[in-house]
C-alpha cells in the first residue's frame, strides 16, 4: 500500500514539475527579452497550444488506462485537467492584457466580430464547471452520476479547442491537423466504450 502511494505522489511531482517548466522557460525567456519579434502574440500562441495539449492528455488518460493497463494515470487526470485550465486562463490574460490592452469593454464586440475568440471564449467558459468541480468535496457533493455526466462537457472544450486553434492559423494547418487526428481518435475510444 505505502508502495503504491509512493508511485503516485511520484507520477504527480513528475507531472507537476513538468507542466510547470514550460511557464517557467516562457518566463525566463521574457525576461531576457527572448520571446521574438512579436513576445504577446508568442505568449498567446504558447499558453493556447499548452492548455490544448493537457487537454489532450487528460483524455489520453482512459485509452492509455485500458490499452496498456496504467492504472496510476487515473489519480493524475484531475492534475492534467487543472494544468489545462491554467494555461487557458494565462492564454486567456496574454489576449486581454497582450491583444486588448487590458482594454475589457472592447472584448464583447471583438468577441463578436471574431469567431475564433467566440469558439475560445464558451470553451474556456465551459472549462470554469469543470476546474470548480476538481475536487473530491465537490465530487461528493454533486454524486459521481452527476460529475461524470458534467466532465463530459470535456470532449466538447476538446473541439472547440482544436477549432478555436484552426481558425488562428492562417496558412500552415498542421499542427491543428494532429489535434484534430488524436482528438478523433479519443472521441471514437470513448464512443466505442459506450457502446
């Protein structure tokens, strides 16, 4: 038992302080003035493609589980689902600080007229029940029928992340291409799974 508990306080230190090292390196590279021709849009960019890439892993989470019987992945989820939500909301204050100047009546309207800020804006707002309802407290007092019905709104923040990332992109479509790939396959997992 003591075994096992040492194993996943060592997964989440290895988790942990690997989700933070790309905040830290982004850090250290602002303050050297290292972040390019162009450091918010850099930051913005960043902080996206993190958010969406632990959003990825938390749903990688139940396929690696069952195909290759990691068990200690499941105590992690939670941990990979928050680090998500925080690099959302740093992407999130890169743009309102960065792109709007902390300028917030502006952002209704940009909100509107961009539809890539629209698809990011109810994702990330969709993300705020899911951060909120992390804990075990929450998890008892909402009934695990109940909270695992909420976190599936988790693979539609995954699609409006990938569109949200696809609508960026003007020209090389690549890398929202991959996460549309592994997104798909996660959904086609889960549906299999169900049925």
């Amino acid at each position: 038992m003591n075994s096992l508990r040492a194993d996943s306080q060592f997964h989440r230190h290895l988790i942990l302080v690997n989700g933070l090292i790309p905040i830290l390196w982004i850090g250290m590279d602002g303050w050297q003035g290292q972040l390019g021709a162009n450091p918010v849009e850099f930051v913005t960019r960043a902080t996206g493609i993190l958010s969406l890439l632990f959003l990825l892993l938390t749903l990688a989470v139940t396929p690696l589980r069952h195909l290759f019987h990691w068990i200690w992945l499941i105590k992690q989820r939670r941990l990979l689902g928050l680090f998500s939500f925080c690099y959302a909301i740093l992407h999130l204050l890169a743009y309102v600080g960065g792109d709007r100047g902390w300028q917030l009546l502006s952002i209704p309207a940009d909100i509107i007229r961009r539809p890539f800020i629209t698809v990011g804006m109810i994702s990330l707002l969709f993300m705020v029940p899911l951060a909120i309802t992390s804990t075990h407290a929450m998890i008892k007092r909402l009934g695990v029928k109940q909270w695992k019905i909420l976190h599936r709104l988790v693979y539609i923040i995954a699609i409006g992340g990938v569109i949200h990332y696809a609508l960026i992109v003007k020209s090389d479509f690549t890398y929202p291409f991959l996460f549309a790939i592994v997104l798909t396959f996660f959904l086609g997992y889960r549906l299999r799974l169900t049925s």
